[in-house]
C-alpha cells in the first residue's frame, strides 16, 4: 500500500511540499486567515514569524524576554504573539503561539540564491502538534488532526 493513502486512512493531511534553489522545502500556510510562504524547518524549535508581518498576519504581539538562537552568530531579539491560528492545507491549529523575529539575513540570503523571499518558518512546535511525517522521496508532509 502507498505511504499516502495509508496515512489518508489514518486521517492524515497530505500537503505538497516545493524545494528551492536552496534546498529548503517551500509550503503554503494561512495565518489568521492570510496566505504566506514559509520555509518548513525542522530544527527550529518554534514557528517564527518575520517582525514586518505583524500587519499582514493580524498578529496581537508580547515583549519577549527571551532571546532566539539560529544557524548564524549571536542571539536575535524576539517579540510573541499567542492564539492564532494556522491552516497548511487542510490541517488546521488553533492558539498556536508564533515568535517574531528579524528574517531579513534569511531573505536577504534566500535572494543571493534565486529564491523567493518568506514570510515565516513552519517549526518542530508544529510538526511534533501534527504528529508529522515527511516523506522527502515524493516531497510530502503528512499532518493529524
């Protein structure tokens, strides 16, 4: 039996993964009802939302004490917003909390290379809600609701 219709009798969304010019994996999501373009990463621990998205995502933000760590130097100031919620194709989150942090040294990077800029990152958070599955052969992700 196919991996997807195994999981379609699980009650998993199948969602279509894109990869870049960068060796990401592109995906659609809706936040408050607003389509973006996010970069499905895995080893983020939280789902991240650009500083500049807080209009476009109708985003109620929080001073954040905390302080976020990526691939580069240093640590990057944070801002959160809580209760919103996410659609990535049929699956859909309610009260996920986002943390808003500076993505122009991601974009500015994903440029050099071709690639379209983001608005955000779909993080592990996500995933692990989902109980997700990537299946990276037919560029796949499989969510439960």
């Amino acid at each position: 039996m196919e991996l997807k219709k195994f999981l379609a009798n699980k009650s998993y969304h199948c969602i279509k993964l894109k990869k870049t010019t960068t060796n990401h994996f592109e995906i659609k999501a809706k936040i408050n009802g607003k389509k973006g373009n996010f970069i499905l990463d895995t080893g983020a621990s939280n789902s991240c939302v650009g500083l500049d998205e807080i209009e476009t995502f109708s985003l109620k933000t929080e001073d954040s004490e905390h302080k976020a760590a990526g691939a580069g130097e240093g640590e990057i100031d944070t801002q959160i917003s809580k209760k919103n919620k996410i659609k990535i194709g049929d699956y859909k989150l309610k009260k996920v909390l986002l943390v808003l942090i500076d993505l122009s040294h991601i974009n500015n990077a994903l440029k050099k290379q071709n690639a379209k800029p983001v608005n955000g990152i779909i993080g592990a958070d996500i995933l692990e809600e989902g109980d997700a599955i990537i299946d990276y052969g037919k560029k796949k992700l499989f969510l439960l609701d």
